[in-house]
C-alpha cells in the first residue's frame, strides 16, 4: 500500500489528471472518503483537505468531517 506522496503520485496517474490543482481536489476527497478515519489523530489534515475544497472548488461548508463519516 502506498503512502503519503507514492499514494497521490498513483491516484494522479490513474485518472491522468494533468491539472496540479484538479488532482490535488481528487487526492483530498479521496483522503475524506477512504483514509481518514480516525479524526482524533487526523483532524489537522482532515480540516486542512475541506479548507482546500472550500476554498478553491466552492465545497459548500455543510460538509463536514462528520458528515462524511457518517455516511461510510
């Protein structure tokens, strides 16, 4: 299993998504959906993942970790 940057460098080759900022909303939604799991030990990047979603694709601020993690 790949980590950290190995991990986003796959996930940006697979969609062959060129566009930097395009494959770094892809990355965050999927670090949202699949690997933060525990918010206790992850909240900084967690937050930081909605903050740059927020921020440059408009994600409206109802979603939250919360949310997310509910419907897993």
């Amino acid at each position: 299993m790949a980590y950290g940057y190995t991990h986003d460098e796959h996930i940006a080759r697979i969609t062959g998504l060129e566009n930097q900022k395009d494959s770094e909303a892809l990355q965050k939604a999927v670090y949202l959906t699949l690997d933060a799991t525990d918010a206790a030990k992850d909240i900084d990047k967690i937050n930081q993942a909605l903050s740059f979603l927020r921020n440059n694709f408009c994600l409206s601020g109802k979603i939250t970790y919360e949310k997310i993690s509910h419907h897993r």
